[in-house]
C-alpha cells in the first residue's frame, strides 16, 4: 500500500514552506515516532513583521513505513498541500494505482540549531 | 469659519515659567471631516521651549529631543473632524517652529456626533506630547509622527495634573505595536490615562534579564575596555571596516554604555515641567530570554541579539565578531538566576518598582507530538512549546519568590484563538494587541502606579 506525505497546513496564516532537512534516504525504513525531516515556515507574506515571523517543525512518521520516493529536494519551498514524498508499506512492492491516503505523521515545533 | 454644529477646537493654556514656547503649524493626519473617536490623534505640531533669558547662551528645554518634541491633538470628543486653514503654512512651517503658543489658537474644529447639550463655544484641545531622542542627530526624518532611528520614543498627557509616574518598555518586538500602537505615537496606551510611557527597542542590542544585569551593573572603566577592545581589534581583521560597519558598530557600543533602567525625565505639562524619577513599572518580555547568547570571550560581557539581524551584520564587523565572542548556554536556572539578580539590581536602586513580564505562549491545539522518546532531553531545548511552558513555569516561582507580575500572553492568546491571535507563536495580531494593551493597564492601575492609576480628566 502507498502512501503520501503532503505539505501540511501548520496554522491559519501558513501557505508555503521550505524543505529544510533530511533525516532517512530513499528506500529506507522508517519506524513509527522516527523523525522524517524538518520544515522552515517564514509567514512574511501573509502575516509580515518588523522581525520575521519564522519557525520551524519537524515531521515524525506516525506508523511504519519505506520511504520510496523524494519528490522534492532539500531548499525547495513546497506550498500547502505539495507532495513531498511516496512511502509504502513492503521494500518492493510496486505502485499499481493512486496512493490509498496519506501517512500519519506528528508535527512537532522545532527549535533551530543554534549558528555561530 | 464655523459653520452649522462645528465646535471650534483651541490649544488652552500652557505655563512654562521663565521660557518662550513656540511651536510650528499643523500637520494633519486626518482627512477633513473624517470621524475620529474621543481620544484619537488626528493632527499634530512640534514645539520648541527656550529661554526668555538674554543674558547668557539661550537654554532650550528637552534638547536631546528637540528635532522630535511633538504635541499630538486628541479628539476631545468623538465627532467629524475640520481642519482649520488658517493653522496649516505648509512646506517647513508645518515641521520647525514659526509660531508662538497662544492658547486661543484654533488647531481645528470637531463636529460632535449626536447632540451635544449644552453646546460649547469652543472645546479645549486634549493634548499629549511625544518624544524621540534620535540614536543620532544626523538619523533625521520629518515625514512623521517618531519617524526615524530613535533610541528612546515616549509619550505623556499634557493634561498630568499631579505628579505622575512612568512605565518603561524594555521588551522586545512582540511588544512594539503594543506599547507604541497603530500609529507609532503612543495614542492608544495613552488614551485614558495621563502617566507617562516610555519604548526601547531592540534595534540591535535585546534587553533580557542578562544584558539588562550588566548594564546595571557597569562602571564607566568597564565600558571603556569594551570600546578600547573593539576599536583595537577591529582594525587587526583582514576586511577593513566600512561606513557601514563604523554605523553598526556605534549603534553596538551605545547600547552597551547606556541603561534605560538608570534614566530620570522631565516632561511638559499645562502647569509646568514636571521632573520624574527612574521608572515605577519596567516592562520586560520573556520571548527575549534565549537559551544561548553570545558572551566576549575575554571581557565576559553579553551580546545578545535577534538572530535574523546577524546575516545584516557588515563584514568587518562580522569577522571581530567571531573569533572574540563565544557560545553562551543559558539553562533554566542560568535565566532564573539573572532575572533573580535584574530584580534585586532594580529594587536596590528604586525598592518600589513594579517589574511586570510579558510571558510566552506556550499552547497551540493545532499540532502535537504525543512520544518525546526521539529528542533529547530536555526536551525545551528543542520543542519550543515545551521550552515556553518551562519558562512560564519559571516566571511563575519568580513571581511568588521575588513579586514580580506576570503579563499573562500566554492565557489571552489561548483565549483568542492561540494561532490565529499569535500566528508564530510570537507576534501579536491587533486584537491580541489590544488585549494585551489593556491587561497591562489593568495590573498598572491594580498596582496604584501613579499616572496609571485614574482615568485622565481630558
């Protein structure tokens, strides 16, 4: 069985967001709990400030599975709703038809690694 | 002229002792006829307050901000504003002063909305002042009302009767438009009370409990060997500093030589100057308190600041940076400490001061992680919701231990609707804003600060 995982919508002012970083590559197994990667959502556009309005979420995979395909890379900015990635539930299996839904995932506010 | 129901507005008297007070013409910021509520700014002038004195240099009042001393007009009562013609020159009479202060000046006229009964000849105008002390003279900006780069913005009734007090802002950019309002002047704190408010912001240095600690605590020795360092090392980098850098780098020093905490006032009032004392409330955020900073390596001074200035840092001032600065930790217990030692600093100095801290939003219904398992602990080091919830809990024994009063976001925004009043968590909306604006003023009149402490009579 397929699934997908789409750019969630983290908030009312939220409509896009970059794809910050990777945690698994393609065609490995992904456990429940185990993080997928993490996102930077900038809100300037729709709910702009003097400093900007950034933060940052990390996707962790709600049930198990095998990441078969990146879609986007890291950078990218995806908008709501964007397909990031194709998952499955065995190694080898082949996609026949339309993914059946999306994989459950838990989204968690991240705090960023600090620069210096 | 009057015509129909339109009430004339005038200055009404002012009383300076011993000084000229002269002032430029109107700029409006309402359109004429436009309907404003009572207490909201629609026109404003600057004024000028020097000696009448001949002997001697001529002594101008409140020089430090005499390029930003404004008076703002208020409307006295709700209505349609007019505008009077013959109190708009134009060109630079609008902004230096070419007038003297005569008190039946009409600066206006309101026509009221309903029926105003007894109907006055003429109403007196509700006024309060504005000022910026500019970071420095040549950072000049007549477009506005506290347009430009100001080190200090504050504002006050003119209409003070008693001695009043004074709330200084001290937090970072989730209260700017709470304190300064819509309209950068200040109108809406000040609507109903006659106290003074006074804004700092964090252009570049940020105002947390340790950086505010050390600027209580340095001497001017101090201070010295922090700019004789710099200005030593940063001629030893490999890019040679440019204008900009010198400007980034004036703006660093001052921050770190000067403490808002420390700082008396004079303001204008109808009756008179009125001298104030150092500030009875501080208002501080506890967004500003970051788990790290940067500290110099060998003087031990803390610069903090908000992570999205530092890619605008210039090269050269860049290239000091790095190798004389480390990383700075802060745990939950570092935080507590220094705000312990803020609190202690302030109350040794004015034992009377109400320290009021604006805490973090720490709930958001729209997402969660139900197994913490994959992070590492603790866990507020990476999840900024938990991070908030031990900071507020932090605040909390901070509060009971040491009487400091929690601003508390973090239920206001949770009762607007969390996201949508907070969208990153940080950041106000106008209804959040407005909320918070008005739980400040109620915890200012609870605790009797004066000037807070009444509704203003005008």
């Amino acid at each position: 069985m397929f699934f997908t995982l789409q750019l969630p919508k983290l908030g009312p002012y939220m409509d896009c967001g970059v794809f910050d970083k990777l945690y698994i590559p393609e065609n490995e197994f992904v456990a429940a709990n185990q993080k997928i990667l993490d996102l930077r959502v900038d809100l300037s556009l729709t709910f702009a400030h003097d400093c900007p309005p950034v933060n940052y979420y990390r996707i962790v995979a709600g049930e198990r599975a095998y990441l078969r395909k990146l879609v986007v890379t890291v950078g990218d900015t995806l908008w709501v709703g964007d397909t990031i990635a194709l998952f499955s539930t065995e190694t080898d299996e082949v996609p026949a038809s339309a993914p059946k839904r999306q994989l459950i995932v838990s989204v968690i506010g991240i705090i960023p690694e600090e620069i210096w | 002229m009057v015509t129909g129901s339109k009430i004339p507005v005038c200055l009404g008297p002012i009383e300076v002792g011993g000084y000229n007070v002269s002032r430029s013409s109107i700029r409006w910021l309402r359109e004429d006829g436009q309907l404003c509520s009572k207490g909201e700014i629609f026109a404003y002038f600057t004024i000028v307050i020097s000696s009448k004195e001949n002997k001697g240099p001529r002594i101008i009042l409140f020089n430090e901000e005499q390029q930003d001393l404004k008076v703002a007009i208020s409307a006295p009562i709700a209505g349609q504003v007019h505008q009077s013609r013959d109190d708009t020159l134009g060109g630079w009479s609008n902004i230096r002063q070419t007038l003297r202060w005569d008190e039946t000046d009409v600066v206006g006229y309101i026509e009221p909305q309903g029926d105003l009964q007894p109907k006055p000849d003429k109403i007196q105008a509700s006024l309060f002042m504005v000022a910026g002390r500019r970071v420095t003279p040549l950072a000049e900006d007549h477009s506005g009302l506290l347009t430009g780069w100001f080190d200090r913005t504050r504002a006050w009734s003119l209409e003070a009767e008693a001695p009043t007090g004074t709330l200084l802002s001290l937090g970072i950019c989730n209260l700017r438009s709470v304190i300064r309002g819509e309209s950068s002047g200040f109108s809406e704190i000040l609507k109903d009370v006659a106290g003074q408010v006074v804004s700092v912001t964090d252009n570049l240095l940020v105002y947390n409990s340790r950086v505010l600690s050390e600027l209580l605590s340095r001497q001017p020795d101090g201070y010295h060997a922090i700019a004789r360092d710099f200005a030593i090392n940063i001629l030893k980098g490999n890019v040679l500093p440019s204008g900009a850098d010198w400007t980034f780098a004036g703006e660093f020093l001052r921050c770190l030589q000067f403490c808002h905490l420390t700082e008396n006032y004079k303001i204008l009032t109808r009756k008179g100057i009125q001298s104030l004392a150092t500030p009875e409330a501080v208002l501080l955020s506890l967004e500003a308190e970051t788990s790290s900073t940067i500290k110099h390596r060998k003087l031990g001074y803390t610069f903090a600041y908000q992570g999205y200035r530092r890619p605008q840092f210039p090269p050269a001032f860049r290239e000091w940076l790095q190798p004389n600065f480390e990383l700075l930790k802060r745990n939950l217990n570092d935080i507590r400490e220094d705000y312990v030692r803020l609190v202690r600093s302030i109350r040794a100095r004015a034992p009377s001061t109400e320290i009021l801290v604006v805490n973090m939003m720490s709930s958001s219904a729209e997402f969660a992680l139900h197994r913490f398992a994959d992070f590492e602990a603790p866990i507020g080091d990476t999840a900024p919701g938990v991070r908030a919830q031990d900071l507020n809990l932090m605040l909390y024994d901070l509060a009971r231990e040491h009487d400091v009063t929690i601003v508390d976001a973090d239920a206001i925004a949770a009762k607007l609707g969390g996201r949508f009043a907070m969208p990153d968590g940080v950041h106000t909306n106008g209804i959040m804003e407005t909320e918070l604006r008005n739980e400040i003023l109620r915890i200012l009149k609870a605790k009797n600060v004066p000037g807070f402490n009444a509704t203003k009579a005008n």
